[in-house]
C-alpha cells in the first residue's frame, strides 16, 4: 500500500490499475484513499480497537475533499484514543438499529409474558396500535412529536365511536 502526501491533484489525476489500491496520507494516521477498479475514489480511516484493525469509511471523492477527509479521520482517531469505543460499530448500530417492532417483541417476551396475567391485553394493543404505524420505524428515530401524534389519533378515534355509540344519540 502506498504512503504519500496526498493533494487534491494528485488525487484527480490517480486513474484505476484494475485492482482496489489504497493510498495512505502521510500528514494524517490511518487515512487512506481507496481507488477501486471502477475508479471510484473512496475515503476511509484505518484504527484499532481492541488490538482488531478496523476501517471506517468516511465518504467518496470529490463530495468529500481532501481537507473535510483530514479533519473527519482526526476526529475518528481521538474518538478511539479518548473513549476507546468503535465509532463504526456505533454507526452501524444506528444504522441498523432496534426497530419498535424489535422493541415490542422484547418487552412482550422479557417482561409481560414472564410477569403479567394481563400480557395479552399489551399484545393486542401493541399488535392494534402501535405496529401498524411505526413497525419499520428505528427507536432513535421516534419523536415526543410523534407520541404525541399517535395518542391524539388514538383519542379522536375514541372520541367520535363514543359520539356516534352514545346511547342517547341511538345511533347504536
């Protein structure tokens, strides 16, 4: 792998060899400029957690510039240093993280199920509710704006059955 000063022109003029190569900046540990046979040019940092090298890619040329790469590869670095965590294990948590559906059958399975009579109550209001909504949706993604929207719906659908039901209207 080579090891050079990498500048912005001489990353334009880098053309592929037919194999991936990566291109390591001297200025900056562990940053490397991944050509792959396509010609793609890819930006990735390089790190060790655990003793187990990792790679964290950082974003393609030339959205990503030469100095944005620098600072984003520095800044992954002394994450490693300071906390000593995996930034890209954490990226991929959060990008493939717990769904609500995920989080229902948790709590279905760990906690009503084992402690509560009731347990098939939850079920069906988490199955009639909840899923419908929001079952592809990540935890981390879910808002107090949604909550709330979901417990007004849920609300006004009670609402308007008890306007339209009420024994004095004899609707029902």
């Amino acid at each position: 792998m080579p090891t050079l000063t990498l500048t912005d022109r001489h990353i334009k003029t880098l053309t592929p060899t037919g194999q991936r190569v990566d291109y390591f900046d001297r200025r900056v540990t562990g940053l490397a400029l991944r050509l792959a046979a396509s010609g793609r040019k890819t930006w990735c940092v390089f790190f060790r957690v655990n003793r187990r090298l990792r790679r964290m890619t950082l974003g393609h040329y030339p959205a990503v510039t030469l100095h944005v790469a620098r600072t984003k590869a520095r800044e992954v670095r002394a994450e490693v240093a300071l906390h000593g965590t995996d930034p890209a294990a954490h990226r991929l948590d959060t990008r493939h993280g717990a769904t609500v559906a995920d989080l229902a059958d948790a709590y279905l399975a760990r906690h009503a199920k084992p402690h509560k009579k009731s347990w098939p109550e939850d079920h069906r209001i988490i199955t009639r509710e909840l899923l419908p909504s929001w079952r592809y949706r990540l935890v981390t993604d879910l808002t107090r704006r949604d909550v709330l929207a979901l417990i007004e719906a849920i609300a006004d659908r009670a609402r308007s059955w008890q306007t339209a039901c009420w024994p004095s209207s004899g609707a029902c």
